[in-house]
C-alpha cells in the first residue's frame, strides 16, 4: 500500500496535476505527471469513476493501480506528481495490461 506521503489527498491537488501535468494515454489508463514541484517524495492520485463498472470492481482496478505505483516508486522522480485515470476497458484488462500501460506512461513522462 501507498504510503500517506505517496498519496494525492486534496481535490485541489488533483485538479491542478489534471490541468498543468502532461498527459499520456494508454489502452486502459490516461497518466497525467506534474513535474517536480517540490523536493518531497512522489505522490499518486487515482480517478476511477462509474463508467468503469460497480463498486467491487471500481476498488478491484484502484488497488491494481496503486499495487503497480507502488512497484514503479523507485523509478519515479522526486517530487512528482501523478494522476492515474483508469478508462472503462480497465475493468477487463489483466493485471499485466495494466501494468504495461502504466510502466509505458511513466517512463515516457517522467524522464
């Protein structure tokens, strides 16, 4: 899990990762990094909303997502600032589909 450091929580900080950060689009996710703001750690922030299915599966595809932010912590710059939204073909994707899709989104936009 995340840790509260790693973790967008303000609607603000959301909105403004949304409008300033770049954006990358995958088969299942869009990726929108705001380069380093700051020296702290990375965050991570996740948008998954109805259209991607009910409530089981909507928090099924967030702890996917967090499981593999987690992973790619590392590889992240300090700083950054990163919000994942998951498209509605998430819901079916595997767990290695996404995978692909973040990793290919990360490393394009963050280096």
């Amino acid at each position: 899990m995340l840790a509260r450091r790693n973790r967008l929580t303000r609607g603000a900080e959301y909105k403004a990762v949304v409008r300033r950060g770049r954006r990358c689009a995958g088969a299942h996710t869009v990726t929108y990094v705001n380069r380093a703001v700051t020296d702290g750690p990375a965050r991570f922030g996740f948008i998954v909303s109805r259209q991607v299915g009910g409530a089981v599966v909507r928090n099924t595809v967030r702890r996917r997502l967090k499981a593999l932010c987690l992973e790619s912590l590392e590889s992240v710059g300090a700083g950054d600032d990163i919000v994942i939204r998951a498209l509605p073909s998430a819901a079916s994707a595997s767990f290695a589909d996404l995978r692909s899709d973040v990793e290919k989104c990360l490393a394009r936009r963050t280096r």
